[in-house]
C-alpha cells in the first residue's frame, strides 16, 4: 500500500481466549508494517496467564501501540448461568459495550475505523454506529463457517444440520441468542477480515462473494493465512529437542488447543490409543479450561500404570508449547486436533495432515474443511466432547489411518506450497488490504 494511507488509526478490539487474541495480534503486525496508527483494547481481569503474558510481550514489542484498558461491570457466573469462564468475559464485555463509547471517542487521533471480534458483534455496533465509527469484523473462525454465520438461523445446504453444535440447535438458548443477535447485525458492518485464502477455502469464500448467501453482506476479506510473531516463541524447549532425536514424519502431535479440557477418563482412552498406535507421539494434555486452575500433576491425571506404557513411545506435556514450532519440525507427520481453526490454518500451512476430533463450537463444521480438502479426517462418529467416550482402540486405528495415508500426505503438501507461496509475496494479503483502504474511502 502507498505512504498515504500512513495515517490511519485503527483500533482493534479482541474477546477472550488465545484463539481470539492470537489472530488479531498477528492481523496487527502486518497493519503496523503499513504504518497505521493501532490502539489495542484490552480488558480486564484477563482470565488466563497465557494471554496477560502475551499481550504484555506485544506491548513491549510494539511501544509505537496505545493500549486502552477496558473494564467491564463484573456479572456473576451463577446469576448469568456460564460456567465457562472466557464465555463469561465475553458476555461481561457485550453487557458493558456502552462503557466502550467514552473510551473509542477519546482516541486521540480520532480513530478511522474499529475492528471487532465476532463474539462482540451485535452489543458494539450499536456503539460505534452512534460515533459513525466504520467498524469492521475479526471473524475467527472459517470462512465455510462464515457462510452459516451469514445467513442463521437458516442453514446452507452445503452443512449438515449434524455439524452445528449442539447448543446452537437449542433455541432457548444464550450462546444460540447471541449468535442470532451477531448475525443479524451483520449487515452494518464494513466489512469481515478472516484468516482464510482462496486455496484453503475456494468454494465457501466464492459462495461468500456470490452474493447468493445474504442480502446485504458486506465484503470477506480473506488475508490469511495469518502467521506467528517472532515474539509468540516460547523458552519451553524440551519438546522441540525431543522432536530432533525422532525419524522424518514418525510423530504424531496432539492438542487440543488452549481452553478445552478433556475428561480423566477420555484423557486416559486416548492414551491408550496413543500406545496401541505403535507411533511416537507428542501430547499436550489439558484438563482444565483455564490455565490458572491446572493443579494436578501429569501422574495424577494420567494414572502410573498408563505412565510407564508411555515412557518409552512418546512425550507428554501439560505447559502451554510453541505449536507453530512443533508443526514446523520434520518428526512431526500428523496431528490429532480439535479443529480450532488457528491450529487448522497452521497445520495447512506445515502441510501436516489432521485427525480431527472436534469438541465444540465451530470445530466439526471447520474439521469438514479439511475432509473436504482430502488432508485430514473429521470423526463425527466420536461425538462432541464430553458427551460420548471415544475407547483406545478405536482411537489406536484411526492414528494408524492418519500416519498411513500417502494422499493425505500428498493433498496436505500441496496446500502448504501454496500457503507458503502466499505468505512469502505477501501478496493475497497486501492486495486484500489495498480493497479494504478503498472500501472504507468509500464508507
Ligand atoms: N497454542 C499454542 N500452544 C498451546 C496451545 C495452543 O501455541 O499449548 C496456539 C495454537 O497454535 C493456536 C491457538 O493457540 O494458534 C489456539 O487456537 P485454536 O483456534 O486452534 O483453538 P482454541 O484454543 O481457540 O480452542
Ligand atoms: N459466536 C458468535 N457470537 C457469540 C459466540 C460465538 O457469533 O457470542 C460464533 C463465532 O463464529 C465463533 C463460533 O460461534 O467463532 C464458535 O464460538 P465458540 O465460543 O464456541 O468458540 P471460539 O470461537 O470462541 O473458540
């Protein structure tokens, strides 16, 4: 882009968990390389250790940024009914979206336009429609994803009504009302930038851009694929020296991303199937959706006798890895996922083909991109999460068929030439980036 779009100054406004802070402090660092002014809102308390940590890394990183601290009117979990604590913060930030109004118009200089975090959608628009702020979507999830979002509370025909999760099949309730309220609103915003690229998505992006979805939808601005920042690299290096002491493609990753937690009893199926593989593997076990509240030790959650079949086969961690690391080493030659759809774009990108086994939310619906592209497996026959126990032998067979699978091999490093092709030139997000400065000239 030209020096004279150097003055903008955006501001960008992220929800909870690292799934939603990750994309935008990487969005961020390629708007700082065009010379935008940028001020991050935070808000507080921060609910996990891994994003304060962040977020303060950025800061000092970035010194050029404005952070503005936002502080919402704290609601109790009970009387709201969420258990999840970053649910929790993010209905907390929609209930206190008018406290964003003096904090937004006191930007100094005033802001050319907002972006927000898709979780926030319906409670800011109302805010920053008010300040005629331009405001724009961070839409962290896929663009196939997108194409439902778009057009709720139909479903296209191109999702099996069996992918939505299940709480947004339920219409009483507030994840499913949100949702409604989110996509209703879509229409006044500016536009959506999503980590996604043609390659990755062609068919839900050119559905996206038919027109034939919504009326009234605004732009897709696909300007992945997002890549990580130098500052994201973590001391934590033993998984990485184990990875160097393993053959070419033996390794199976496993993780399931940074806030779901997994029952003891699946914890221990899987390992189990981890064994009955035959694979190495490098595990990241979790079993609590804050990182706060991780108390137990690996021999607790695991059991001893568990612990010693896995000694001699695999690692096992429970501290948060450098995953775009671990995907990046040659060992590495699957990786079983909850299709979080940050790790689903950086496994394309390392061309490592997925088993995906999808817990909640937007994830079996982003575990079909991946069936789709023929680089990976969604196992809709294992359920959601919590609601059905997936046995270690089942578990044990599907490795097999992942680490076995030549075409997936070969599908997974064609998307990855491509993806790597892209974020070299720099080109599909430079030139998004240059439609979304004339839109908004336009606005
Ligand atoms: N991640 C990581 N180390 C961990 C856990 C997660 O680097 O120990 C990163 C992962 O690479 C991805 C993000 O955190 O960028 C998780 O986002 P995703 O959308 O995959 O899942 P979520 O955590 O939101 O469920
Ligand atoms: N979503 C939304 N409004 C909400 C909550 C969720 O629009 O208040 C959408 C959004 O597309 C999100 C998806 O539902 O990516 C899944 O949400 P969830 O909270 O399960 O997962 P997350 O994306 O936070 O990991």
């Amino acid at each position: 882009m030209s020096s004279s779009d150097g003055n903008l100054h955006v501001a960008l406004l992220p929800s909870s968990g690292m799934g939603h802070l990750l994309p935008y402090l990487r969005l961020a660092a390629s708007l700082i390389h065009h010379q935008w002014s940028l001020t991050l809102i935070t808000t507080h308390p921060i609910v996990s250790s891994a994003e304060s940590q962040l977020i303060s890394t950025f800061l000092s990183a970035f010194p050029q940024i404005t952070q503005k601290k936002f502080t919402p009117i704290p609601l109790d979990s009970v009387a709201a009914n969420i258990t999840d604590p970053f649910q929790l913060q993010l209905e907390t930030i929609r209930q206190s979206a008018h406290l964003l109004s003096p904090l937004i118009s006191s930007s100094s200089p005033p802001l050319s336009f907002i972006i927000t975090d898709v979780t926030l959608m319906s409670s800011v628009i109302s805010v920053t429609a008010k300040l005629c702020l331009p405001n724009y979507i961070l839409f962290t999830s896929s663009a196939r994803m997108l194409s439902l979002f778009s057009c709720f509370p139909s479903i296209p025909s191109s999702i099996p009504k069996e992918s939505l999760p299940p709480i947004l099949l339920d219409s009483n309730s507030s994840f499913t009302k949100n949702f409604s309220d989110d996509s209703g609103s879509l229409k006044h915003f500016n536009g959506v930038l999503i980590n996604s690229f043609e390659e990755l998505e062609k068919e839900p992006l050119e559905m996206l851009a038919s027109g034939n979805l919504t009326k009234g939808l605004p732009p897709v601005f696909p300007l992945g694929p997002f890549l990580p920042l130098e500052l994201e690299r973590i001391s934590l290096l033993a998984p990485l020296k184990w990875l160097e002491n393993q053959e070419e493609s033996s390794v199976v990753y496993v993780s399931f991303g940074s806030r779901t937690a997994i029952s003891k009893e699946q914890i221990r199926e899987l390992g189990n199937g981890l064994v009955l593989s035959g694979c190495k593997f490098l595990w990241v076990v979790k079993s609590k959706v804050v990182d706060k509240e991780e108390e137990e030790g690996l021999d607790e959650i695991l059991g001893h006798q568990l612990m010693k079949k896995i000694e001699n086969n695999g690692l096992v961690v429970k501290e948060w890895v450098d995953q775009w690391q671990i995907l990046s080493q040659k060992a590495v030659g699957g990786f079983i996922s909850h299709c979080g759809w940050n790790s689903v774009v950086e496994a394309a990108w390392h061309g490592i083909p997925v088993l995906g086994w999808p817990q909640q939310g937007d994830q079996m619906i982003n575990a079909e991109v991946i069936e789709a592209g023929g680089w990976g497996l969604c196992m809709k026959s294992w359920g959601w999460g919590s609601n059905h126990l997936v046995k270690g032998v089942e578990i044990g067979d599907k490795i097999k068929e992942l680490m076995g699978n030549q075409r997936m091999k070969m599908e997974c490093a064609r998307i990855s030439e491509v993806a790597k092709q892209r974020s070299k030139a720099g080109e599909g997000c430079e030139n998004m980036l240059k439609t979304l400065f004339q839109s908004l000239k336009k606005s």
